[in-house]
C-alpha cells in the first residue's frame, strides 16, 4: 500500500508499535457484508476478511474482498410481508431477488429454482437464511 520494496516495516513491529499506542488489532469471521449506499445501490462482499481496531473504544472495520453489486428494492420489506400472505407478495418481489442468487441458493440445496426463490423472498433475499431455510 505505501510502496514495493523491502523498506515496509515488519508486521510483528508494527503489530508492537500499535499495541503500545493503546491500539488492538483482531480478525472477524464474517460470511457476508453488505453495504447499502445512499442511491440504494447495494455492494455484497461473500466471504469477507475482516480486521476490527480498536483505539481506546473507537472501533475501525476494514472489509477486504470483490464485492457484488446490486440494487437494493425499497420495497423488499413490503414484499416479504405480503409474500406470507400470497401470491400478490411473489409478483412483486420476484423481480428483486437476481437470478444470481436463485442459481446460487438452487445448486448449494440441491432445490428446483421456484423453491429457491421462494425461499430468498421469504428471507428478504438473505442468500444464507435462504439456504439454512432449505437444508
């Protein structure tokens, strides 16, 4: 990040360095991360690295993977709560759930498509609930 070359410092050094500046460095284990930008615009990282510092209880996540990018549907709460009611709840947020993630739930479950995707909607398009729901 700040050059090539051997004049980085040492890991463990720099590790010492912030521990003795009152700076604690740990690793999350995270299946998923999603963030939501203001235009709506959602980036999913699957599989994330995740490093948590805390600075005299100042928390700093740092999230590094290829995220996927998605549109986030305003209504998906308004879908997933009518969805429990019927048909009508399918029509609209069918076209929410991309069919990425139906492929993806269908091949980890081993379930038709329609199955997945019922199960996405049911979940708000949560790909991990989706799949705890089929297994």
């Amino acid at each position: 990040m700040f050059g090539g070359g051997g004049g980085g410092l040492d890991p463990r050094k720099m590790k010492q360095m912030m521990k003795q500046m009152g700076i604690d460095v740990d690793e999350l284990d995270a299946e998923e991360v999603v963030i939501t930008k203001s235009d709506g615009e959602q980036l999913v990282f699957d599989d994330p690295d995740i490093t948590v510092m805390d600075a005299r209880g100042q928390e700093t996540y740092q999230v590094v993977g290829e995220p996927e990018t998605r549109d986030a549907d305003a209504g998906g709460v308004t879908a997933v709560e009518s969805g429990e009611a019927g048909t009508s709840g399918d029509e609209s947020s069918g076209a929410a759930i991309p069919d990425e993630d139906v492929e993806i739930v269908a091949q980890r479950t081993g379930v038709t498509e329609d199955d997945a995707r019922e199960a996405l909607e049911a979940t708000d398009g949560d790909l991990a609930a989706a799949v705890e729901r089929l297994e």
